[in-house]
C-alpha cells in the first residue's frame, strides 16, 4: 500500500431532513428541510465548524417510484427539495473553507452545462466546488427528459466516459493566466490562451471554449458513485473521490485494494483518489441510549415505505413475496448494478426476510450502520481506515439537524483526541484540504505562443 | 389605457464591468467582475437599499464571435463569467427582498431543468425569482450542444412555446398545500395533491411530476425579450414582463400599445405584462460632467470591437465597407431579428457611417441612451413612462459598481422626490412587488378530492 495521509477525510452526506428513511417524523429532524433555505445555512454552517472536508449532496431528477401511497410517505425519495446546484450556489456565500459537492447526471445533462455550472459554483467558493458524476439510476428520469426508456447500463457508461473527457476539457478553455485585463492596452484575456476544445465523439459534439475562466482549482474535484465494474473502471481512469456504499470491513477492504489497484494502469497514483464510503452513524452517550435512538427512528418506518423502498433499490418488484418471506434471488436489471448486488449479498449472508432486509436498508439505505457511543463510532471508523478499507468517510447524519449536531459535538472530538482528524482546514481550496493535486492544464504553459503585441 | 400604477418598475441588468463595451478599462469598473463574487454581493446589496424591482441577468451559452481580437478585448460578449443561476442562488443569500431574474435558453435546455432550477431558486429566496426566457439568437451555441446548426427563428418559437407551457405545468406538480408534513400519522404529502403533467407535444414528451414543491410565487415571474412578431404574440400570450430595445419615444409607445392590445386576444389583463424597455444612463452632476463621462468611455472604444459588436448585433459581415461608409441595407438573418431592425432602423433614420453606428450601439448595444444630469434623466424617464411607453426600465449601468452608484445615489432619489418610485418595498415576494397576481393552480382545489385517510 502507498503513503497516505494519517488523518480521514469526512464528508456530510446531506438529505432533506436527515438520511433515515423516517426521520422526517423524528423530533429530532426539520420536517420541510427540502426547501428550507435557513435550516441549510444553518447545518453547512455546523459542518464547516466540525472541519468536514465538504457537503455532499446526492440528486434525482425525477421523484423515485411509482407506489404513490409509499412515496407520499417519506421526504428522501426526491419527492421535493431544492435543486443541489443552486443550493451549493447560495451555501457559498455563508461558509469559507468546506467543500461542496453536487451530483449531476452523465446522462440526462449537457457536458457544456454540467462544465460551466461547476466552474460558475468553483469561482463563487473561490475553490471549493466538487461535482459527483453519476449515470442515473432511475428508469423514470428518461420520461421526464423526452425519451421513452432509460439508456441501458453499457449506454449509460461510454457516454459518461466521453462526458467526463468533454467536461474536463472545456473546463481547460483558458490557460489560467489568460485573463490578463490589461486596461492601458485594452487586452482583457490573452487570445493566444484560449483553446478550443473541437470535440467531435461518438455522444458529442462540442466546440468550446466554455465561457467561464479556468475554475480557482484548475478542475473542481471529480468524484464518482457507482460501484459496479463500469463505475469502477471509470473510477480508476477519473475520479478524485469514489462515494461507495460498504458495510463489512472485507467488502470495504477488498473494494478498495480492487479499485487503488487499478490506477496504475491509467498512470495515476493511488493516493490522487479518496475512497470515502457512506457511514449512517446514530450517536448515544451511552450503547442503550443509541439503541434507543435507532429503535426509535425504525419505530416510525410504515411498512409500505420499507417494501417500497426495497424494491427500488433492488430494482424489482417483490409483491408476491410476504415480509416473513426469505429473500429471493433477483434478475439482474438495468439500473444501478452496485446498489442491487449488496441487497443480494446482504440478504444470502444473513438469511435475512423481507421484512428484515428492508428494515436493515431503510435507515442507511444499503450503507454501513453504527449504533453506539461515540468511543464506539470512533473505534470502528478508525478500524476500517487503518486497514485501508477507506481514506474515510461521507457522514449520512440519520436525521437533520439533530443528527449532524450529535455527530459533530460527540464523535469528532474523539477522532481529533485520536489524531484522525483535523483540528483546522489545512488550505483554502477543496483539493488543498483532501491533499489533491491541482490538475495542470492540458496544453503546458511551454507550448503556448508569447502573447501578441496589443 | 387601461389604470396602471403610479410608479415605474426599475430593473438592475447587471454585466460583468458594466454595460459600455469599453468598461473594464474604465477606473470606475471592476475589472474582473465576471468572476468576483465580493463585487456581485456588493452591487445586490446598492440595488436592494436603492429598492429596485429586480436584478436582470443575461446569458449565453457560447463565446459571441468568431474574431479572436476583437473577443480578447472585451469583458461583455460572455468570454468568461459566472452562470447565472448559480450566481443568482448565491446572492440570495446576501438580499431578503430584491427580486432575482435570469435568462435561460429554451433552445438549449431541456423544460425539466429550467423549471427545477427557477423553482429551487424560488424557494431559496423565498419568492423572488423571475425566469428571462429566450430563444438563443447566437449560432454557435449549437455547436457546444453537438448539433450543426442553429434552429430556424420560426422552429425556435414553436419549440418556446410549448417549452414555457410544459415549465408552467411542472410547476404545478403539486397544490400550494400539498406538503402536509403530518408526523403524527406519517403523511408527507397529499397524495391527492401530486398531479402528473404527462405532456406529450411536438416538441417534448414529459411526464413529470417536478421534484419540487410548487414555489412561493405559484410560478417565478415570466419575463420575455423578444421583440419580433413571432416575440410579441409569445409575450402576449405568456410574459409577465418584457424587456425590449426602444430607442425613441415614438417606436417605444406604439411597441407599448403592440403587445398591450395583443393580451386581450389571450383573455389576459394588460396590467399584468409590465414593459421594461432597456435605459443606459450616463449620468453627471452636471451635464458637461456626463457628456465627459460618456465621451471618456467612448474614446476606450477600440475600433475593432466597435465592428465586430456592430457585425455580432447585425448578424452580417461588414468587412467589404470602410468605416466611413453609409450603413448598406442588410439581409434578414436567422439570429435576433428584434435588434436587427433596429440597426437598420436607426442607421436609415440617421443616415448614419458604419462608425457612427458602432460608436452610437457599442455603448447601450442598440439600448436607450440617456446622458445627463439626474433631472434630465429623470425627466426623459417620465415622460416615456406617462406616454405610455414604458411601465418601468430595466437600467443598463455604463459601469460597475460606479455607474448603479450613480444610479442609486443621484436618479432614484429624484425619481422618489416626484413619486415616481417606491421608498420602500411594498411586499415581500417579486410579484409583489411589481403588482402581478399569483398565478392560480391549474387545477382548482375544488377539483381536487379529499385526502385519503393515512
């Protein structure tokens, strides 16, 4: 294993009122957090007080499901919440150091759109700006984008290959001392540092330049989510950060040596990639008060939200079978392939019933659940970064605020006491506090022309 | 005429540096504008306390033009600048009552996007955001969206109009009172108040629903700049503001009267379209102070941007004819027709040599033009906006910061010591504020069935 740095990295994983699949119901969560503006000025201003690395947030562009009576019922399944760009966008101008993070699809979005809104939220932060490429998992997104299916998995990657290609280059439309804004000449960028992209490819065709300067990080920082062999190959060639979901330190292990392994072959250095998988942790001072915590959270699960939550991430419908029924073998589907095979894999080691199954991935959704004080917390997540089964983790607070205070007042403490977390930002941008370097730009400074005479 | 207000609407278009082509390189420009956050907070802030209506925000979705010198020399042609959703989400955070407008190409985006992002924006700030609606006049953003070739006016407009029908549908996704947040018996929302669009059109196909919440205004403010025929019967039948190019008292009351009678047709009151043609005011403390002004930016003017901005606003290339040449008839384009008969119009009524022209639009780009002393400009403003030509303006500041500190500091307080302008806001949402009725759901609650019982 390479050098890495001794401390983690901690994201906080923002859901509208917290990750739990009930926690809208909870005392402890802001019910309308979806399109409360205060309550997320409120908790980005509680994670960058605790340090976090940067804000995440996932995205959906269309609501998850077609059992109206289940989604009626939960907060979390895109029902209704605010846009994450323009959220990340107005987030910028209350906080100064943390990172922020929005998912955009590869798939129903513009490799011009998705380069320039980043870079746009890259300047307003002055550098913290992340972007967490996705495929689209969700069938009925196609519907609302003019397209009768959703493109099939393969489709779905070598377009995301391109896309990320197209992005990345755009985003190099200027050297970044282009704009020289020389008012006595009158030259306000330097002509000979502007490039045109002229991309012509199996998906897209794009001219550039992007109209927005070189962002403050060279590149926002590139993380990717799926899990699957396609997403991690695309993971090993691309991406910064990989969000992951793992829930035993051998799967977590094993993931991350598979997808450390596979840089080198893209001649990349294994420690340029942060695997930071999702932790759902539910803080008590004492065990019985976390238990209690979690029970009561669990309490508030309709049946109906579980079975149908289950069976989108599964990907298939499961009403013939009753909740005390073992969970059967699935077909493999078009949707998000690494969600869908940690169900199954979950479900075969334990033997576990519907109704268990769905219990178990309603709070974190198929992420790794931690129950108990925050010396507990602490030990497990120290465990699994000391044996390089991560670079650290996304923090999927179970119900916000409330989640998120207890997480940053118990258990970030006890890492900092323990030296695995910082006590301070270390720089300004989000690649300088991740310990990434800044991209250079593709065509070196060397092979650009002196400027012309004004 | 039908009653109306006693008082003009007053819009902030704000451009990166200023209006002028030539601002950047003026004292009183911030150079870098177009990636400075720090300024775009400060200048919100000036046209909040001076109570303007909104702020106006334009775009592009490519570099206007094609020679790279005459690009180099300028900070407004969309060179390099923030996106102007994300820009506006963020200066939500730093205003409570300004109202906040974009521009978004409906010939570049999918109707989904577009009515997600102004509706997350609306509730970010809390009922303040209006929707800039254009068709994309410049042909080579076709080209950073793989395609080939620009759209043909006539298909552009059929494809704006059922775009801005499909956006308003998915902003009724759901009832005002959908959201019914019931910890008690676990209701999120109604599901008798979820209605899916399933628009199927010549243009889309969208099922929907939105995954936001309706927004606070019923719908973001429509606004519409177009000002060809294929552009007035599109505001008449849908914009709740227009922002046009009218240069004389004459062309700007029968323009005013153009799309006022057109509303009718619509069954729509013509109280609720507001009139915003731009103004771009030089104002001095005395009038040898703005002609010096005005005659200092002009003389920043460089020849080959003067050309290039006329050749860019008239869709035509004027190589062939010294800049001492009479202006020739020129041919009808598939860009902005709206401002390319004024070119013509005003080149024709003045008889006026290529410099002229360019020297005349480069610093309004074809807008009014207004120098002078705060009386004088107050003056011209009233009486455009008791003749009927006007509802209000959207003011084009030279420079910025300096030319809305002008502004703000010398004309508004005028315009308020004759009644013409607020003192202080009159509500808390856009509409509000400029006397616009919230849009009714399009499906009556009377039609809308009990909730079921959870």
């Amino acid at each position: 294993m390479p050098a890495r740095s001794d401390r983690m990295r901690l994201g906080a994983f923002l859901y509208p009122g917290g990750h739990h699949v009930a926690a809208w119901r909870h005392p402890s969560a802001q019910a309308d957090a979806g399109v409360n503006a205060a309550h997320y000025r409120r908790i980005a201003r509680t994670a960058e007080a605790a340090k976090f690395d940067l804000i995440f947030l996932a995205d959906g562009v269309a609501v998850r499901g077609e059992d109206i009576d289940a989604l009626s019922r939960t907060a979390i399944r895109y029902v209704g919440q605010f846009e994450p760009l323009t959220l990340l966008s107005h987030l910028a101008a209350v906080t100064e150091r943390i990172g922020l993070v929005a998912t955009a699809s590869t798939t129903y979005n513009e490799p011009f759109h998705v380069a320039r809104k980043f870079a746009s939220l890259d300047h307003l932060s002055e550098g913290r700006a992340g972007w967490n490429l996705v495929t689209s998992a969700d069938p009925r997104e196609a519907w609302n984008f003019s397209r009768e299916s959703h493109l099939a998995h393969a489709h779905r990657y070598t377009r995301a290959e391109e896309f990320v290609d197209v992005v990345r280059g755009l985003w190099d439309s200027y050297a970044d001392d282009a704009f020289v804004r020389d008012r006595e000449s009158g030259r306000f960028f330097d002509p000979d540092r502007l490039h045109l992209l002229a991309h012509e490819g199996a998906h897209f065709s794009v001219r550039g330049p992007l109209n927005v300067p070189r962002p403050p990080q060279g590149h926002p920082v590139v993380v990717q989510a799926g899990s699957s062999e396609a997403g991690k190959a695309l993971a090993a060639r691309t991406a910064e950060i990989v969000f992951t979901a793992q829930t035993s330190l051998e799967d977590a292990t094993a993931f991350y040596a598979d997808v450390k392994g596979r840089m080198a072959g893209f001649g990349r250095d294994p420690d340029h990639l942060k695997i930071m998988p999702g932790a759902f942790p539910v803080v008590g001072r004492t065990e019985s008060e976390a238990q209690d915590r979690y029970g009561e959270l669990q309490d508030l699960i309709h049946p109906v939200v579980g079975r149908s939550l289950l069976e989108q991430l599964a990907g298939a419908d499961l009403s013939a079978y009753p909740d005390d029924a073992l969970v059967p073998d699935l077909p493999e589907t078009e949707g998000g392939k690494s969600r869908q095979a940690l169900m199954l894999t979950l479900a075969r080691r334990e033997k576990l019933t519907i109704r268990e199954l769905y219990l178990r991935i309603a709070g974190a959704r198929g992420h790794w659940t931690l129950v108990g004080t925050p010396s507990r917390i602490a030990d497990a997540l120290q465990e699994r970064f000391e044996a390089h089964g991560a670079d650290g983790f996304n923090i999927m607070p179970p119900t916000l605020p409330g989640g998120l205070d207890d997480f940053a007042t118990l258990v970030i403490p006890e890492l900092q006491r323990r030296g695995l977390f910082r006590r301070d930002y270390e720089g300004r941008t989000l690649r300088e506090n991740l310990g990434l370097p800044r991209p250079p730009h593709r065509h070196p400074a060397a092979a650009i022309r002196a400027p012309a005479a004004p």
